[in-house]
C-alpha cells in the first residue's frame, strides 16, 4: 500500500514530554477539523520535519518507508513513534506490492532527489521573476507555497 501524504513532527525523546506534545498534536487537531487552521501552514510553522519547508508534503510513500505506527491514521489522532508526535494527512491511498529494504531505499534516495530538484526549480524560478523587474504582475505561483497534488 502507497499513501500521498503531509506529515506534522513534534519531536521528543522524552516519555514525559510525550503526553505534553500528544496535548499540543490534539488542540492542533481539533484546529484543523474545525478550519481554523490548513496543515500546510501548521506545519511549515511548527513541525520539526523535514518536510516542513513543503508544508509537511511527503508525497507518495510506501509503507515499509514509514514507521509501523503510521499504518492507519488519516488525519484522526496523533501517533507516538520514536521520532516524536506526529499527524499524518493521507492525501490518497493506492494499493502496492510490499518493497523489499533495498527497494524501499531505492524509492526513498528517489523521492529526496525530487523533493531537491523541485527545490531548486521553485529557487531558480523566484530568482527569475526577481531579476525580470516586471511591474504589475503577480509572483509566479510556486510549488512550495501553492496546494500539493499526487499525481
């Protein structure tokens, strides 16, 4: 099974701190159900993910990628790995056949080569507009900061 998804990361090693964060993952929760706030901005705000910078955006992953413990959220309750807290937003889901570890890696380094190129892309393409010193026109609508899509 592969999965389009975002990804929200409280980080803590600390069991104590857990229940804290496990509070914090709830009101934040509770914030998106209700509209009050989008897991983009959540994210690029308060996650300690890599994926941050893309608002959490993971794109599309395989299960043997990711930790057990995210196999059955969609955005219901936070999940305890040892990373930390989390919310995951699965996006989409589509059925896979299992990856082997080797496998897995392969899709992985691929996945970190697209969210690189896309970076510079979006980089390349604001450096553009900059140097362009075109008046009256909006910006160009990056990846980074328009809505995510899993093709």
């Amino acid at each position: 099974m592969s999965s389009c998804a975002n990804s929200f990361l409280l980080p803590s090693a600390d069991m104590e701190q857990r229940s804290l964060l496990m509070q914090q993952a709830l009101t934040h929760l509770d914030d998106l159900h209700a509209g009050r706030q989008e897991f983009a901005d959540l994210a690029q705000r308060r996650s300690d993910c890599p994926s941050a910078a893309q608002g959490g955006y993971l794109g599309w992953v395989e299960a043997a990628q990711m930790v057990p413990e995210w196999q059955a959220p969609i955005l219901s309750a936070p999940v305890s790995s040892r990373y930390g807290v989390h919310l995951v937003e699965v996006l989409q889901r589509r059925p896979g056949a299992a990856l082997s570890p080797a496998a897995a890696r392969e899709a992985g380094r691929d996945h970190l080569r697209r969210q690189r190129w896309v970076a510079a892309v979006e980089e390349r393409l604001q450096s553009l507009w900059m140097e362009a010193d075109v008046h009256d026109v909006p910006a160009p609508i990056l990846l980074a900061t328009g809505a995510r899509l899993c093709p």
